[in-house]
C-alpha cells in the first residue's frame, strides 16, 4: 500500500516541465529560419535578464516575438483544454468527455464570434463572451443528456456531440452570411489555430489560467471520490454541490480562454487525461497538475508540426490534434461498448 | 402465531449474540418521508412514521417486501434526506443536523455495489473511507494506510489489496466494499441489501461478519434484506416495514408471526421456534 505523497506529485510534475522546455526548444528551433539550440538559451538567458541589447536583432524577432508568443499561447490552450477534460470526465463521469466533444468548445467558439460581431475592440469582451458562450453550452448538454433524473452516458455524448454541430453550423452561417467582420478566418474557429498572436496580454490570461486550474485542484481529493458516483461521494462527506460549481465554472473558465485565443482544437482534453492515468494512475491530485502540463507539451509539440510537416504552408493545430486524437476516442469508444 | 417446534438442521449459530448494550445510540421518532416526482406532483411512494431505536452492539434488520420503505428508511438514517415529520438522531444529534463531514464519520453506508468509473487498486479504494477523517486536499498518513489495511484484514480481504477492483468477484467485492465502510471509523454501519449477489455461503459469511463487527467493534448496525432466516438467526432486533408503513419492531421472536409475515408477504409461510429463541422460517407444506 503506497498512497500518493506530494513528494511523488513534485516529482512527477517536475519531469513533465523538464519534457515541456524540451518541446519548447526544440519548437523555438525549428522553421523556416533554423536558429541553434545555443543561440536559443542565450536569447531566452538575456530576455530573462532584460539584457536586450545582447540579443540580435534576427533572434529577437523570430525567437521572441514570433515563436515565443506562439509557443505560450500552445502552453495555454493545452493546460487549459486537458484540464478542463479532466475535470469533466470525474463530473460527468464519462471518459471521452472533453470540451470539443461535449460541444463546450463550439459554445465558447460561437460566444467569440458573437462578442467579435457586436464590439470588435472592446477588451476581454471576447474572453468573457467565450466563457458565457461554454458555460451555457455545459449546462445546456448537461440538461439534455439527463434521462429520468439521472445523468445517462450515452445520452449524454449524443447530446454533446449534437450540440456542437448544431453550434458549428451556427458559426459557419455566421461567418459566410457576415463578410468583411473582423474575424479570423473560419478554419480558426472549426479547427484551432495558433497562428494569430492574442490580443489580450498574455500575462491576464495566464493569471486566469493559474486561478482556475488552481481551483479545479482543489476539489480534486473530492474528484476521486465522485469518480465512485455521486451518492457515495456524499455518504464519505463530499459536498457535491460545492464541488460541481467549482469545476463547471473553472472548467468553462478554461474552454472559454482556450478557445477565445485559439478556436475550437479537438480532443487535447480527451487524449491527455488518458494518457495520464495509463502512465501514472488515476488519481486526480497527480492528475490534475499533470495533466495541465501534459497538454501544454501535447499543443506545443502538435503546433511545431502543423507549422512545419507541409512548410511552407501550415496546417491549423487542431487537425494535428485531431489525427492523434480521433483514434484515441473510437479505441476508449470500442473498449466502453464491450 | 409462531409455532415452537424442536427443529432439525440448522445454520451454524453465532459465536455470540449480545442484546446490545447501554443508552440508544440511534433514535427514530415518527420519522415519515415522501418521494415525488416533481415539486408540485402528488408523492409517488410515502414512508408513514416509523419509530425504533438501536444501540451499540445490536445488529437490526430492515426487513420487508419490495417497495415497501426499506431503502428509504436506509437514505433517512443516513441522512442522505431529511425526514417530512419525526426525527432519526445519533448519539442524541439530529442526523439531518450534522454537517457532512461529521456524518460520514460516524455513519457508514454500504450500497450494493460500487461503480467505478476508472480502474481503482483495492487498497486505493479502502482508502478512500479515510476521506472524511481529512482535511481538504491532505494525502494519506501512515495511520490511515493502518486503519486502511485492519478495515481490509477485519474482512478477511488483506490477500487482495494489490488487484484492481473490477477483477474481483462478486463476494470480494462485497467484502471490499465492507472495508472501505470500517475504514471511515463509524459508530453506526448501514447496509443497503448487501446479500443480494451472495451464495448461501456468502450470505452466512457476510452475517456472521457483520455479527462480529457490531460484538467487537461496538457497531450498530442496520441491515436492510430479504433473508428472513439469516436476520432471525443473527439479529437482535427486527424493524418490519409494508407498504410504506412500520408494521412491527421487536426481537426476531416477537416479529415473526406465522400470520404477520404471511400477509406482508404474500406466501404461505410457517414459523417455527428453534432451540435458544430463534424463529425459522419455511414455506408452508413444504416438510
């Protein structure tokens, strides 16, 4: 009998941001300008140190403001979106719950559109709009996947999966019948994109980042338990409620910021979970942290690719999700129906 | 009436069966509950008052046809609802009155089974009954990886704390389950029909187990099931439900009536006496 000790959560987490700065590098390295691994420690050692007359001018514009940029914004998308997964799946526990497929990330995607149709400078509007537009799409798949009460597995995915063609084909009408709004191009909503810089400062969506997985993690003690089912949750002295506010609303927090900056990317928060409890258990106090951070190397990673397999051209992130990720959905799909 | 009759083979009796011992340690008053299916519907099923009392050391059975309230009784002393009139205290505090934590400390609830969303170890499993001893976020100690395996020991289950939970049989998992409700440390243990999977083995042993616990940990507890021989014979008292309605509440003596039991039911039944008190039950022309 060996629990989990935080000790073990440290260590796991460590080598996970050991693997995400590798990922990071090599993603700093890679593109049409090749920059060497060495140029690129000491353009990040200088920035760090705000030595920027160290720094060439070359490497400053590919390496910190081209690249980097990108780069969090992949470390963004990817903790928000796994973590959000992973929330979702102890709540409504079902494994191939996951913003993209429950038709949370269309709701956020939708909820952008609208916020960039109405006022298209005001700022944060479309984080806040992202955030409203998941959270109604949640609550919403939520009602309609109940059957007699109670939450129904498969009810529930339909519902899900209903929802998010239905909202993706609001967005595209939306984006054919409304020419010349300021909008970023249809495959940045239905796929995910990261090639468009955010135009919030990256530091306030960070911050939130921060608060909501931080909240998700602290029910996650709580998350195990109702992974056993709700009503036996209660018996062992879970408030339930409590639990289920905090996550619904972090969790939509997290699609919201995700999908705001990037669009809809598909199943970041299906695959990543996953792999998580196949490498290190299921428990959510490991989880959750891991998770964020097997993410943000999942995005990064998938991002270098797309922006580099058929180069010049780029693909958007999210079909590169999509290729590792559709697999992974059928294969847990198949392994629940037997 | 129940006729006493000098009887042939019998169920192995109990190593000891004590009457329970000092003041009530749960108290149910005119305690009543009604379901329905919405807010402003008329109530689907009602529980008319029901009033008993138990203390520690006793081991009492809910017995009673489908539908008629055991269950229901079961969520109110759990506290999982509050009762429409009467109350249900323990250890003189009003169950619906305790904050959820403190409830899960001194009150158990064993349901039939427990569906896992994910693959859990066994050990990982019993340890979740340490949860409500914790604070938020705390990670295991040493002494709740102790009482974690004693729990799992106390069931004669040690042999399996390193396989995964949905490898074990129906039996095991039973057992598992048990240990994961001694883990939390309660005084009162509830058990929602946890025979209904067993063989007749199993049944005996889950019995005789609960008998063992409620003499040497000094729990009470409350078993709702449809083996009316098995409470007779391992049971200090018996709460008697039909149709919603508390019929009976006494020893197994004085609730199995050859009438009473017939006409709740609904089978020709006999009751004879055993030697030591304890009323058989069997259908009736079949000796």
């Amino acid at each position: 009998m060996r629990p989990l000790t935080p000790r073990h959560v440290f260590t796991i987490c460590l080598a996970l941001c050991a693997v995400l700065f590798v990922a990071v590098v090599i993603s700093l390295r890679v593109g049409a300008y090749p920059v060497s691994v060495r140029d690129i420690v000491m353009t990040l050692f200088n920035a760090a140190l705000r030595r920027w007359s160290e720094i060439p001018p070359d490497f400053q514009s590919i390496v910190l403001n081209i690249r980097l940029p990108r780069i969090l914004l992949g470390i963004l998308v990817g903790a928000s979106l796994s973590t959000a997964g992973a929330g979702f799946q102890a709540l409504l526990r079902n494994p191939l719950a996951d913003p993209y497929v429950l038709g949370v990330s269309s709701g956020a995607a939708l909820g952008a559109i609208l916020s960039l149709i109405a006022a298209p400078h005001a700022p944060g509007l479309i984080q806040a709009a992202a955030f409203a537009g998941a959270i109604a799409t949640i609550a919403a798949v939520y009602f309609l996947g109940r059957r007699g009460g109670q939450l129904d597995s498969g009810t529930l995915l339909l519902a899900g999966i209903i929802t998010a063609s239905f909202l993706s084909a609001v967005i595209m009408f939306l984006m054919t019948t409304l020419p010349g709004r300021d909008v970023r191009g249809m495959a940045f909503w239905l796929m995910g994109d990261l090639s468009s810089p955010s135009t919030v400062d990256l530091k306030w969506l960070y911050f939130l980042l921060v608060i909501a997985v931080g909240s998700i993690y602290t029910t996650s003690s709580d998350l195990n338990l109702i992974l056993t089912g709700e009503q036996e949750a209660r018996h062992l002295g879970v408030n339930v409620h409590r639990v289920k506010l905090v996550v619904y609303v972090a969790a939509s927090v997290l699609t919201g910021l995700a999908v705001s900056v990037s669009g809809a990317i598909g199943y970041v928060g299906l695959l990543v979970p996953h792999v998580i409890r196949m490498l290190f258990g299921t428990d959510y106090r490991l989880l959750i942290p891991a998770s964020a951070l097997g993410g943000a190397i999942l995005v990064v990673v998938a991002d270098t690719l797309a922006r580099t397999v058929v180069a010049p051209t780029e693909l958007p992130v999210g079909a590169m999700t999509a290729i590792a990720g559709a697999p992974v959905f059928i294969y847990l799909m198949r392994r629940r129906v037997r | 009436m129940s006729t006493p009759a000098q009887s042939g083979a019998s169920l192995t009796s109990p190593a000891r069966v004590t009457g329970g011992e000092g003041t009530p340690r749960v108290k149910v008053e005119q305690a009543s509950y009604a379901y329905a299916a919405t807010d402003r519907s008329a109530p689907k099923f009602t529980l008319g008052p029901a009033s008993f009392e138990a203390r520690q050391r006793e081991l009492v059975a809910i017995l009673g046809p489908n539908a008629s309230g055991k269950s229901t009784l079961l969520m109110l002393l759990a506290g999982l609802a509050k009762p429409l009139s009467g109350r249900i205290e323990i250890d003189g505090t009003e169950v619906s009155k305790l904050d959820i934590r403190t409830r899960a400390q001194r009150i158990a609830l064993v349901q039939q089974e427990s569906e896992l969303l994910f693959p859990l170890r066994v050990w990982e499993y019993v340890l979740q009954g340490r949860y409500p001893h914790g604070r938020r976020l705390r990670f295991e100690s040493d002494e709740d990886c102790l009482l974690a395996g004693n729990a799992l020991a106390q069931v004669g289950a040690d042999a399996h704390r390193d396989r995964w939970m949905d490898q074990l049989s129906g039996g095991e998992k039973q057992r598992v389950i048990l240990a994961r409700a001694l883990a939390q440390r309660p005084s009162l243990l509830l058990l929602d029909e946890p025979t209904q999977h067993l063989d007749i083995g199993g049944k005996v042993e889950l019995l005789r187990r609960l008998r063992k616990l409620a003499d040497e940990n000094r729990y009470t507890v409350l078993v709702v099931t449809h083996e009316l021989n098995l409470a007779a014979e391992f049971c200090d008292r018996i709460v008697l439900l039909h149709k919603g309605k508390c019929l009976r509440v006494g020893t197994p003596a004085e609730v199995y009536e050859r009438d009473l039991l017939g006409e709740v039911f609904e089978a020709p039944l006999e009751v004879e006496m055993r030697p030591g008190g304890r009323p058989r039950v069997i259908l009736r022309g079949s000796h």
